[in-house]
C-alpha cells in the first residue's frame, strides 16, 4: 500500500509542475501561484512519506514496525495534514484539468463550481502542508508526534 501512495505523491508533484508549466504558457501570474502552493503541498506529501518510510525501528518483525507506526500516527498532526494535503493536491488538481478541458470547449470563462473546489483545495493543501512541518519540527525537538 505504501508503493501506492508513494507513486500517488509522486503524480502530485508532476501534476503541481504541470499547473505551473501551465501558467507560464498561458501567462496567468495567478495560475503559476497557486501551481507553487500546490508544488509545495505535493513536494511536502512526498517528502513526510518518503521520511516515513525509513523510520521502520525492528526490520525483523515487520508486523511490530508497522503497528508502532500506525500508533506513532494515531492522533498526530503529521496524520491529519498528510490526510489535509494528499486530498486538498489531489482534488485541486482534478477541478484543474476539468476547469481547462471546460475552457477549450468554451472559452467565454472559467466555471465557478470547479473553480471554487479547485481553490478550497490549494487552501486545504497549504493548512495539511503547515500541519505537516509543525509536526516534524515538534518531532524533532522532543522525540514524539504533536
């Protein structure tokens, strides 16, 4: 499963760089903003899962690691902004690609439905990548989750 959400995350970040490639052709400032907040949120989603990943304590007894994981998790800040993050990247960029598709079609304007969804997601996006930090930078500290 953690293959899965590794190359999840990695869709992200590929398609944050096609938000802002996108915004440099069409030389929309707006565009090319909310691409690098989506850049960050992904590239922050990426990186709190590969950082998972290594921080397996007994390699022996896997089923030991990944229940000490999952409590490690339970309740944490990290828990709650990779949620935030991984889906605020992910539904930003689905209104994205329908708000574009939408645009070639008719191109008198930007629907309002994804448009509005596509901005609640870049929102979510920055509030999980905030959670995200905190929690590493608390975990630092102390040695435990916040």
């Amino acid at each position: 499963m953690r293959a899965v959400v590794l190359v999840y995350a990695g869709l992200l970040v590929i398609g944050a760089l096609g938000v802002i490639a996108m915004g440099i052709y069409s030389r929309t400032g707006f565009v090319i903003i909310t691409g690098a907040v989506l850049l960050v949120g992904a590239a922050v989603f990426f990186l709190a899962l590969r950082q998972g990943q290594h921080s397996s304590g007994n390699s022996s007894d896997g089923t030991h690691a990944i229940k000490a994981i999952l409590t490690d998790l339970t309740g944490s800040a990290r828990h709650f902004g990779l949620i935030l993050t991984g889906a605020g990247v992910g539904a930003a960029l689905a209104m994205f690609v329908l708000m574009e598709i939408s645009r070639t079609q008719d191109p008198t304007g930007v629907p309002i439905l994804p448009a509005g969804i596509f901005m609640i997601g870049c929102g979510l996006a920055f509030l999980g990548s905030i959670f995200v930090v905190i929690d590493a930078v608390h975990f630092r500290r102390t040695g435990r989750p916040f």
